[in-house]
C-alpha cells in the first residue's frame, strides 16, 4: 500500500501490449492494421496516468475490487465519425454516445424524447448529428446545441441507414424497399428504390455510403450486392452476390468508403468486412469470427475517418479501430 501512495518512487504497473496485426499476410504488403478498441484507453485517446494505473491495480477499474463494471456499449450497431469524434449508435442501450478521439472521454447525445432503438448515426457539418431510432419509425436531427427535431414524419417504417452526401441526408428504410432523401434542415426532395431484384429495385437495404466522387453506396441487404447510385438515385454499378468464393456476401450489414475510393462491406455471417478497389474488384476480407482481441463476431455498422476505419461489434460491446495503409506503388 505504501508503494501506492508514494508513486514517484515507485515502478507503475503496465497495461498489456496491443497486439500486432495486419491484413494481408506477409508477404503481400499490408493494406490493413488493427490499431485497438473503444472502449479502450489503450487504444482511444491518451494513455491512463500513473495514479490511476495503481488505483486500478489495487481496487479494480470500477472502484470496487473484485466487481466487473458493466459494458459501456450493449449492442453497438450503427456507427459515425469526423476527424475528432466517433457517435455509435447502441440499439439495446438505448443510447447514443459521442467519443472524443483525442481524449478518449464519452458523453450521451440526448434529444427531447428518448432513444428507443437507435440504429443509425451520421455526421453532419458544424456539429450537426443524425439518428435513425428504428423503435420509434423515426429520423432525428440533432443540432450542435442540442436542439433536437424530428424530420420524415410518417414516411418511415424502421430507417436503419444514414448518410449525408453534400447538402443532403439520404435514409435507407429495409420494409420499404426505399431510400429517401432531404436537405440538412429536414425538408424532403426525394426517393427511389422499389421491391425487386433488377436494376433500380432494391431488397431491404440496410446501410449508406458516399463515394469521394458524391455517389451514393447502398448495401441491399437480400439483393446480396452493394449498389452505387448518382446523387438521384440512378444505378451507377454494383458489386458483389451470394456465394461463398471470395468477394461474395451471405449478409451484409454496413459499408464505408475511404478517400482513395476503396469500398469496405461488414458481413455479419462471414464476421469479416470485406475490400474492394475503386473499380469494385475485390482485394481481401479481414478478421473473421475468433477469440482474439481483433476479431469480429457479426459486425455492423462501418465509418470512414481520414485513414481510420471503425466497426462496430456488436457482439463483443465494443467498437475496433484499424489503420488504412497507402496500397501498393
């Protein structure tokens, strides 16, 4: 005890090691580095200090020794980010949490109504944030001072995807087979997609994207496929089908786009995200279903930060962190 209190003279415990992993495997040069968790201090902002390392080693992390705390995420699905923040969106915690990447701290992000099933987030400019509360059949704006009103009303059975491309939210709703889109301060302008397998149709699509281009990335869940479209909805390409070679999905979940174009798509069957090019070829598939600490059990939602990727785990109540490296000259 003695040596807990007099810290200058005495050495610190040290958390374990992040472990090295990267995607693909040597030889090939990587293009992939997991880089950690949230939540995890090792990983997200900076490295605990020396008094609450010894805190933490004599009475535990919650204070009490020998209690587990609760996971600070139930069922982490949806996730957003800019180049400061992370918003995850927790549908069984009826929570949505802002993180501070710098600092590693997390405060709730509230509306006048509480969350019931949030599934989506999305980042606007200057503080604005989006939430798609799938118990509630219902889009959120939330504004950088809090103010918080409901747009769509009506016009939604369950939205589970959000993006914001430009001057636009575009709001994937699965049982409707549609995506609808609107301005920043919540007016209408649009929709397409009807139930199909062709060109133009859709099949419970459940997650957005943007291209650095100003496309459009729809993950149609059932189609087996990730389309992208023009900015009004008109089917660009695809990629992807039902299979099990590589570059085919048994159940897409979420989708992100890196700025060199590169598509990321989580599939919860296979608990991996797989890779494509700009042209849509596929490239590799990373993680699958394991007990190490960089593994995935049925991710979801995916977001893009400079040359960050996030996913969320559901399963493990926890959010990963990997590194996008520059490919191949």
């Amino acid at each position: 005890m003695l040596c807990g209190l007099a810290l200058t003279s005495c050495a610190t415990p040290a958390g374990p090691k992040l472990v090295e992993r990267r995607w693909p495997d040597a030889p090939e040069r990587p293009l992939v580095r997991w880089v950690g968790t949230f939540p995890d201090e090792r990983a997200f902002g900076p490295p605990p200090s020396a008094l609450r390392r010894v805190l933490d080693a004599i009475v535990g992390a919650d204070g009490e020794a020998g209690r587990a705390a609760p996971p600070l995420l139930a069922r982490p699905f949806g996730v957003a980010a800019s180049e400061r923040e992370l918003v995850i969106a927790d549908p069984d915690g009826q929570q949505v949490l802002v993180v501070d990447l710098e600092r590693g701290t997390s405060r709730p992000l509230r509306c006048s109504f509480p969350w019931t099933m949030p599934l989506a987030v999305a980042a606007g400019p200057q503080g604005l944030f989006f939430v798609a509360d799938g118990g509630r059949g219902k889009v959120a704006r939330v504004a950088a001072d809090g103010a918080c009103t409901e747009l769509g009303e009506g016009l939604f059975t369950r939205p589970s995807g959000l993006a914001v491309l430009g001057d636009r939210l575009y709001v994937a709703d699965p049982p409707r087979h549609q995506v609808r889109f609107f301005s920043l301060d919540g007016a209408p302008l649009g929709q397409f997609g009807s139930h199909g397998e062709g060109l133009g149709q859709l099949n419970f699509p459940t997650a957005l994207g943007a291209t650095p281009e100003g496309e459009l990335v729809v993950v149609d869940a059932l189609n087996f496929r990730v389309v992208v479209t023009t900015r009004e909805g008109e089917p660009v390409r695809s990629v992807g089908e039902a299979g099990e070679r590589d570059g085919a999905f048994a159940r897409p979940k979420g989708v992100a786009v890196d700025r060199r174009g590169r598509l990321y798509v989580a599939d919860a069957q296979l608990g991996a995200v797989l890779v494509f090019d700009e042209q849509g070829r596929f490239r590799l598939a990373f993680n699958g279903s394991g007990r190490e600490p960089y593994d995935l059990s049925m991710p979801a939602g995916l977001a893009v930060s400079k040359d960050t990727l996030f996913v969320a785990d559901p399963y493990h109540h926890r959010v990963e962190r990997y590194e996008l490296l520059e490919d191949s000259p």
